[in-house]
C-alpha cells in the first residue's frame, strides 16, 4: 500500500535486518546511495487517503545520513 499518511510519532521500533539481511540492498544503494541500511518496523497511526484513520504496523528501510524510505502497511492492528 503505498497511499498513506504517517500521523504522528512511530512507536515501538525494532530492527529486522541488518547487512546482508537487507534483501533489496542493491536496490537501495543504487537509488538512495550507499549506506548501512537496515530494515526497521514500528508501529503508527495511518490515514489512507480519503479515509479513516487506522493503527497499523508499518516497515521502513533506513541508513544513517540518508534517512528512512519505502514505506509500507503490513497489517492493521485493532
């Protein structure tokens, strides 16, 4: 899902992976640069657009100097 609004802060942030873990690594440092990238989830509230407001748990990709990228809902939470 790609049309979403973060409101607010993320919570609860793990890291899943880390270096070779990173299955789209390559993809990443070619389209962002090269860093330590690692894939992050936490949890959020989201706003599809043009509709309600949803908790959801959410994953990231992130390097230091680069910031957080692709963004994605991996389920709702009640």
């Amino acid at each position: 899902m790609d049309n979403f609004e973060i409101l607010g802060e993320i919570k609860d942030i793990e890291t899943i992976a880390t270096g070779r873990g990173v299955y789209i690594r390559r993809y990443l440092e070619r389209t962002y640069g090269k860093g330590r990238w690692r894939k992050m989830k936490g949890v959020a509230q989201v706003q599809l657009f043009g509709s309600q407001i949803f908790n959801a748990e959410i994953h990231w990709f992130e390097a230091h100097g680069i910031g957080r990228k692709d963004f994605k809902i991996k389920r709702f939470i009640r």
